[in-house]
C-alpha cells in the first residue's frame, strides 16, 4: 500500500502526514519549483485545527497564528451584528485563527519531515491512466519524463487540477461577475486587529482582517471594467469610501487580484483516484471556509486508504465521496449566500439588516450561526442515530477530562477509538460492566478502547453535556466522527459495529 499525492499545499501535506504516521508511504510531487510565497487563505476554523492536532502540529500554528475572537458586519456605517465566537462549545479552539497560508505551509512542512516524508519540487503530473489493480502517472521534470506506478493517486493540485483535467471530470459552476482586490500590510485603524469586520455597502463590499505581526489583510470587491492597475490606489479608495472609520494602507503592501468562483468537480473519485480541496471545489471566500474544507477532506481520506482491505474502509471511499460531495455541496451553498449578503440593494439590503440586527438582540447568530462558521455543527448524509445529544455522523464534542488532556486526545493515535462511558448518575455498577464487557468483547485489532469514568470525568459534568444518562459506547472514527452508539446494553448492535470494523461488513 502507498499513494501518490499531487500538490504540496496544505491539503495534499495533510494528507501525506496522516498516510505516512500511519505507515503508508507516500509520494509527494507539486509542479512549482519551491514553496509558494503568498498569504492566500488566512483563516483557520477549529476543526481544521483540530485535525492538525491529531498529528502535533496545532501548538505551532497556534504560536504563530492571531487568535480571531468574533466577526462583525456593518452596513449604513452602522455595525449591525457582532458574530462572537464565546458561545462556541465542545472545542479546545474556540476562536478562529488568523496564519497567511505560506506559514501554515511550512508547519505542516515540517510535520511532514517528522514523520519521514518529503516534496519533490519541479515535477509535473503529464498524464494518467489506471486498471483495477493500480494507476500509472506520467511525471515530467525539466529533463526527464518517467512513468511511476501506484495504488491510490490523490490529486490535491488545486482549482485549475491537471488531475481532474486528466481524468475527464466537469468542474461545473459560475464566476462572479465582481473582482476582488487585496492588500496584505500595515494599516492605521481604530479596527479591533483580533476581529474580522465586513462593511457592506452599495458600492461594494469591505473586509478588514487582522494578521500576525500587527499587520492587516484589507479586502475590496470592484465592478467589472474598473482601472486596477494601481491596486493599492483603488483600495485604498474603495476603504475610504465604503468605512466609517479611518482604514489608512501604510508602508509597503503585498496587493494581489482574483475573481471568484464557485464550482465543483462533478465526481470526487474515479477509481483509484481522488480529488480533494480545491481541486474538487472552490468558492466564495466568504466565512473562510475553502482551506478548511479541503484539510477535512484530506482527513477524512487518509485513514480510509490507509487501512484499504480491512473494516469499513474497504468499501469505503464511495462513501467518502457522497460524504465530501455533501458538504462541499452545503459550503458552496452557504458561501454563495453569503457573497450575495453583501451585495444586496434596496428592500433586500433593508431586510438584511433588519435579521443581522434581529439575530443579534436573540443571539441566535452566536448560538447558531457562529458554530456553523466554525464547521462544527456538520453532519454527514447516512444515518442520524442518535444517543442523548450526541448523532451518528456528527464531529464528536471535544471536553476536558478530569485525569488531565481532552477527549480529543484519545484520537491522536490515528485509529477509530471505542468510547465506553460510565459516569452517568444512578449507575454505580456501570465501570465493573465495562470492565467485564472489555474482558469478553471482541474489539477487532487497530480499534482503540477508553474507559470515560468517575475518574475521568469526577463531577459528571461531560456526561451531562452530552445529554448521556445511562452507560454507553460511543464508536469514533479516526477523523472525529461519531461512527456508531448504543447503550452499553445493547451488546449485540456493539458487537456488530465492531465486527464490521474487522470484516468490511
């Protein structure tokens, strides 16, 4: 077993890392002669971060990384609604994390080299074909073409993906019709610099966000035929124009152009390969919400291919697809609505602000809009089993635990993990049924056990927010997702879960 990733960005290195801790070796190519310079993506939502925690590398984008405590949206000069992100829960990251992507880059870089991996720079994927038993891809340097055959390519190559052109797959969608401007630097504002701000106005849309270092990333979209040859001169501008507080560019700015898209490829796998992160999608950077996505995607694949031929992952990779095309599906959904948000007119504008500020006064934004931001609140296409507040196919909630760490940490080791929780009240007798149940139970090889007890959980206060009133199991997939639960009484369903980890069934 071994894979062949195109694309070095942070999808494909994510991907790479979670196969190689597992001991699938990889390959990984990227066409670039050496790392891209540029700050791209800037924001990092929590389950992003959490999956670069299962593999040890969230200290260090953390370290480097601006904590981003709320979003704030403003329109007639007025701010309208402040998205905090203090309601979010079941997370050791509540906030989100502002890092140019070149430094997210050289993080996962570096985990990369930990677990033995590397890049080969300077080498471009030319063409592909593949049978049953493996794919093969024609790989061109400056001076040299060869073939290299391997089991699973994963093509992480990015929105205009030579993977998804080789395989013939249609990358359907529209372009806005507005361009957008943006400049990377120093900027005199009164601005909280750990808050995102959206100014949206008639003339267009503003955003302002703080990056590490005291700098700012300012943002503008710009009408179809605008002059920008002197980008920093038309953002300038349009900042001045569209802020009623001073937004003041100073010093040199790293300025760029880009339309936006939304698009999607029609499929996600095509036998042996795969497509992940833009490569698959792309849209609106509305909410932040692309690199995310594509780090989850990355994710979600890795521990499948990894552990091809055994338990559910076998037959798996269908099943990753129709997962990934659903939330992609939702992403390009909700970003889309959101592009539009900014741009609305008239009645619609009115309207707009009428709900911000009404989702304000009831908090339903920071009650439900902000942990949908965050990512936390996606459930998966399949069955919607449910154990107290917890639902098969849902991210489970991360909590402190009493002996010291997080629930999270039990995930760390890249296997799926049987939770077995024993704490509820009124079950005194609930830690020697575990005990007994791990003595007779059948838990296939590479399946994890914890045992969520008194000690783990003293005052009951995880049991409680987990709406858990009698022992129970809960089954967790290596990429947080809850795979199954049941009480711990239900030992037949249990044993069936199990076994189909060991059996494919």
């Amino acid at each position: 077993m071994s894979a062949l990733i195109v694309g070095a960005g942070p999808v494909g290195l994510t991907a790479g890392i979670e196969l190689l801790r597992r001991d699938v070796p990889v390959r990984i190519v990227d066409r670039v002669d050496h790392p891209h310079p540029h700050s791209k993506s800037i924001v990092l939502w929590p389950r992003a971060i959490e999956a670069f925690a299962r593999f040890g590398a969230a200290d260090e984008i953390l370290d480097r990384g601006l904590r981003l405590n709320a979003q704030n949206y403003y329109s007639g000069g007025r701010r309208k609604l402040r998205l905090g992100f203090d309601q979010v829960r079941g997370t050791s990251y509540p906030y989100a994390v502002s890092l140019p992507q070149q430094d997210t880059e050289d993080v996962l870089r570096g985990a990369l080299r930990r677990f033995g991996g590397k890049i080969e720079f300077s080498v471009r994927l030319t063409a592909l074909s593949q049978d049953a038993d493996g794919v093969r891809a024609e790989l061109a340097t400056s001076d040299t073409t060869s073939t290299f055959g391997t089991p699973w390519l994963i093509g992480a190559d990015g929105s205009r993906s030579t993977v998804r052109e080789q395989l013939g797959v249609p990358f359907d969608g529209a372009t806005y019709p507005q361009q957008f401007l943006l400049a990377d630097g120093e900027c005199d504002t009164p601005l909280a610099h750990d808050e995102a701000h959206y100014f949206m106005t008639p003339k267009g849309v503003l955003v302002v966000v703080g990056l590490p270092g005291g700098l700012y990333r300012v943002f503008v979209s710009v009408a179809p035929g605008v002059d920008t040859t002197d980008a920093r001169e038309v953002i300038q501008a349009a900042a001045t124009e569209r802020s009623p507080v001073p937004v003041r560019l100073v010093g040199e700015q790293r300025t760029g152009l880009f339309q936006v898209q939304r698009r999607m490829a029609g499929r996600f796998r095509e036998g042996r390969v795969l497509l992940a992160g833009d490569a698959a999608h792309i849209h609106s950077p509305a909410g932040a919400q692309g690199l995310n996505t594509g780090i989850e995607d990355a994710s979600a694949l890795a521990w499948r291919l990894a552990r091809a031929g055994e338990g559910p992952a076998a037959a798996a990779l269908d099943v990753w697809e129709r997962e990934r095309m659903h939330i992609a599906e939702r992403v390009v959904t909700d970003t889309d609505r959101q592009t539009r948000m900014w741009m609305l007119s008239g009645w619609r504008r009115t309207a707009r602000d009428l709900a911000l500020a009404a989702g304000q006064r009831t908090g339903f934004t920071d009650r439900v809009v902000a942990p949908r931001q965050a990512q936390l609140d996606l459930t998966l296409p399949g069955r919607a089993e449910r154990l107290g507040k917890l639902v098969a196919g849902a991210r489970l909630p991360d909590h402190p635990l009493g002996s010291g760490g997080t629930l999270h940490d039990e995930l760390s080791f890249g296997d799926p993990v049987l939770l077995i929780l024993t704490a509820a009240s009124g079950h005194p007798s609930a830690p020697e049924r575990a005990r007994r149940f791990l003595a007779t139970a059948r838990v296939p090889e590479g399946v994890r056990t914890a045992v969520i007890g008194p000690a783990e959980d003293p005052d009951g206060r995880l049991h409680k927010e987990f709406g858990i009133r009698e022992p129970s199991t809960v089954l967790v997939r290596p990429d947080g997702v809850i795979d199954f639960l049941a009480p711990l009484s239900d030992e037949p369903r249990l044993t069936a879960a199990l076994r189909s980890w060991s059996t494919g069934a």
